[in-house]
C-alpha cells in the first residue's frame, strides 16, 4: 500500500512539475511500478494522452476479450496477441497495458447491520501460530465470541480447533455473559458446518444438539460474506494488534488467565459503537438481563474416546499413556477429556483421573496404580501355600512381614498356619492374627492358643485336623451329628434279649 503523503508527492510531480515516472521513482527512491500504480489509482495517467506503442492496434481486441472474460490472466492475453502478430517483447509493458484496460469491479455498498441487545453474538476461530509444547510444536488457536450488541468480547485459546474444544468455548463463554443469545452466527467452519450446496446447509448433529439444549438458532453466513459477522473479524484484528504481540505465558493456563483479564479490562473499557456515550462494560449490563437463561446442568462437551486396552495397565490418549488399575486390562474403556482432565471410565464407574499432558510420547501414572501391580506380582511368585494362606487370611503377610524382620524362621511358621487355617477356618484365623498383632513378638503359638481360647469360650468341641488334598470333594463335605439316644436303646434291647 502507498501512503496518502507518497502518492500526493508522486501525483504533484507528475501533473505540476512535468516529471516523468522513472525520474520520480529515482529521485524518490521507489521502484518505477510503485509510482505507475500510484497515478493509475489517482485517475491522472487517465487523463494524459498515452505515448504511441506497438499495442495500440490490439487495444481493441483486448478490451473485447477481457469483457467477455474479465478473469483472463494478462499470460493469456500475451499468447493471444502474439499469435495475431504483436511484434512487442516486453512482457511488462503488456501487463501494464492489460492492467490499464481491465474492467474494474464496481465497487460494492453495504447496509449497515444492527441488533437488539441480547439477540445475536457472532463467533470464530482465529490461528496465532505454532508454538512448542514439551518436545513437539503444537497450534495455537483461539476461540472468538463477541455479543453484536454491546461488543462485549470472550477470548479463549486452546491447542487446536476440534469440535469438543469448539463446544467447550460456547459452553465458557456462556458462563462469562451469564446467559445465552437467541441468535448464533457461524462461519462455514468445519467444526459447524458438514455440508453446504448454495443456501442448503447441514449443520453438525452434535451442534444441533448443542443448540437445542442451550436454546438458540444457529444460523450461517454467506459464503465469502465477511461482512456479516465483521463484528467478530473485527474483534480477531483487535486481539492481533492490542493483546497477543509480545505477550509472554507460561501455559496455556496463563495465556487463558490473561486473555480473561483483558476482556473484562481494557476491551471492557472501550466505547460502544452502538452508543459512543456508553463503554462496552455499560452496554453489557443492560443487555445481560436480555440474554437466555443458562441450564441446570451444562452440556457434556468433554471429548470422548473408546480405547482399548493391552495386557500393561495404561490407556492410549493423544499419544500419550496414562495408568489404570491392573484389574482392568484387556478390555474396552472410554476415555473423557477435557483441556485439564482425562478421565478413565468403564461404564459409570470412573477408573482414573490424570491431569492431561499436552506434551506427545509422555507416561502419566497415578503411583496407586503402579503400587498394586508391584504387590500383586509380588504375591504371585510366592509358594503356592503362603499364596493360599495370604489369600484366605490377609493379616498373615503382615504376621510374617514382622517374623522376617525379627529373623523368625518362615517356613515352619507357614507350615503351622496352614494347619491352623484346616483346623479354625479362615475367619477365625483372621481374627486370631488381628489380635496377635498387639504381642510384641510374632510367635504362631500364641496365635494358636488364641484360637484355643476362643474355642473354649464359646464351648465348642475341639478341632480334629483332617488332611485332605486341595482339590479334594470332601472339603465341601457336610456331615450332620446324629443323636446319641439311639446307642441307649440298642443296649436296652440288647440286655432284654441276653435276659
């Protein structure tokens, strides 16, 4: 672009003083084009008869071509020209020459659009780069909302343009205005729009849904009609020139923080283009009220992600891994995230919570996680009958825990508690070992007389110890005691026959 001062100086020296295009460029140190363009759009190279030029018998020819096909490229027309015997070389002058000839395009008038408070709100996507996140380089982009009525702004960034981020932004822009417009008007964004033949449009579903939860009428804009939402364009121009230019972040938690203050702050403090005896911040207030109520329970906008899981404990997210329980592998799990959380579900119950790592090739692991996979592959290399001891009475690993560190010796005790587990049973040896905890020294002996103790007190006759294989059917064998007054009778009969 020529600046008003360049192009007056180029215009006076041209028409005043009589200088010709190549001295003003020399003597004003721009290029010779510069100074063409510059009286071209002034309308006085016009105005001046032109110098004879071997183009002149084909100005003809040219002007009714480029009016049946005002978009022929001036390559085309050289071509053209050339084959009906123009003898000129210069291929620059003919561009200059086709360029003085083309058609302009009338120059297009538009109304002025206005709205009520609380009616409408236009919305976009605006690119700010590139920028390295961990080890690898990721989009920066931010979501853009303005109310076309007061101009109150909601900026908010994220790294990318997905259509759970898209609906996250309504969803926190809503928040911020404490309400909803009745009118919503979108850009044909991939993130809304699926489908458009001229005026026939196929939203999203899920924006539809979206919509209709929250109540308002989504409706697009004409295709390359930047004029209607140029209150939104406007607002991206805005960020780019009066807030992300040297703008330093740590996160995109610290860039979102900023980005609020300065919404609420200076864009808040600016004048009202409705009203220039008002600010941005006052014409807000009064259209607030006029906005639609929000819902009890916002919208699940989280994004949502069938994974499924391998033989180790962790699930595949955005190139990232993050834990699960160990109970859960070899399955089908959903994960839900958002911009801070990932969250592990399988059906309604949530498995895991990690903060999300926008970072790529990272593992996340809750360390509970890791710890029980530790223990339980511990308890699986141990001997089959410490297994099927620890198993049936938990306490026994702490009970042989404290005889280790003692120097206690572990296989006999091991050998005597299974006896004890045959002769007790498993709960009330879990009962014996619970008490037994409180002894300074851990001695299966005393767990042994506890269990004697405990037999004596509720009078029941002393266990006999029967060894039976594991896989034994006798060990669900029931036996049910008969009475002993049979026995009486059989003797009674017996001394009447002897008699």
């Amino acid at each position: 672009m020529i600046d008003r001062e360049l192009r007056a100086k180029i215009v006076r020296l041209y028409t005043q003083e009589s200088w010709k295009p190549n001295a003003i460029a020399k003597q004003l140190q721009v290029h010779h084009s510069t100074v063409q363009n510059a009286l071209r759009h002034s309308g006085v190279e016009r105005a001046i008869a032109p110098q004879p030029s071997l183009a002149d018998p084909y100005l003809p020819f040219l002007r009714e071509t480029m009016e049946r096909y005002p978009g022929l490229p001036a390559s085309r027309l050289w071509s053209m020209v050339k084959q009906r015997g123009y003898p000129g070389t210069s291929d620059g002058h003919f561009r200059r020459i086709v360029a003085r000839l083309r058609p302009r395009t009338p120059a297009e008038a538009y109304l002025r659009l206005q709205t009520l408070p609380g009616e409408q709100a236009q919305l976009d996507w605006a690119s700010f780069g590139k920028h390295t996140v961990g080890q690898i380089q990721r989009s920066l982009s931010a979501f853009v909302m303005v109310l076309s009525y007061s101009r109150m702004l909601y900026v908010r960034f994220f790294w990318g343009q997905t259509q759970p981020l898209f609906l996250q932004g309504h969803q926190q822009a809503f928040e911020c205005f404490g309400g909803v417009p009745r009118v919503l008007l979108y850009d044909n964004l991939k993130s809304a729009v699926l489908e458009r033949v001229g005026d026939a449009v196929r939203f999203h579903p899920l924006l539809w849904d979206f919509a209709t939860y929250y109540g308002y009428e989504p409706r697009p804009v004409a295709v390359a009609r930047g004029n209607q939402k140029g209150r939104v364009e406007r607002a991206i121009r805005y960020l780019r020139t009066s807030f992300f230019p040297a703008r330093k972040f740590t996160d995109l938690g610290d860039l979102n923080a900023q980005a609020l203050a300065f919404c609420q702050g200076e864009a808040a403090r600016r004048r009202c283009p409705e009203d220039q005896t008002q600010t941005v911040q006052v014409a807000w207030q009064a259209e607030q009220p006029l906005l639609l109520p929000l819902p009890a329970v916002p919208f699940p906008t989280e994004e949502r992600v069938e994974v499924c899981v391998g033989k180790t404990p962790y699930v595949r997210f955005d190139k990232n891994d993050y834990s699960i329980p160990h109970t859960k592998v070899r399955r089908t799990l959903t994960v839900l995230a958002s911009a801070e959380t990932v969250r592990v579900c399988d059906g309604k119950q949530v498995l895991a919570v990690h903060a999300r790592c926008m970072d790529q090739g990272k593992t996340i692991e809750d360390e509970a996680h890791i710890e029980a996979l530790r223990r339980e592959k511990s308890r699986a290399k141990e001997p089959a009958m410490l297994r099927r001891l620890t198993t049936a009475a938990p306490a026994a690993y702490e009970f042989l825990k404290r005889l280790a560190e003692r120097g206690g010796a572990m296989g006999p005790t091991i050998v005597r508690m299974e006896k004890l587990l045959d002769l007790f049973g498993a709960e009330a040896l879990q009962e014996a070992l619970g008490v037994a905890k409180t002894h300074p020294t851990p001695d299966v002996y005393a767990v042994q007389v506890i269990l004697d103790q405990r037999q004596r007190q509720m009078c029941l006759p002393p266990p006999i110890g029967v060894t039976l294989p594991e896989d034994s059917p006798l060990r669900r064998l029931s036996i049910t005691p008969h009475s002993l007054s049979s026995y009486d009778t059989l003797s009674e009969e017996d001394f009447h026959d002897r008699e």
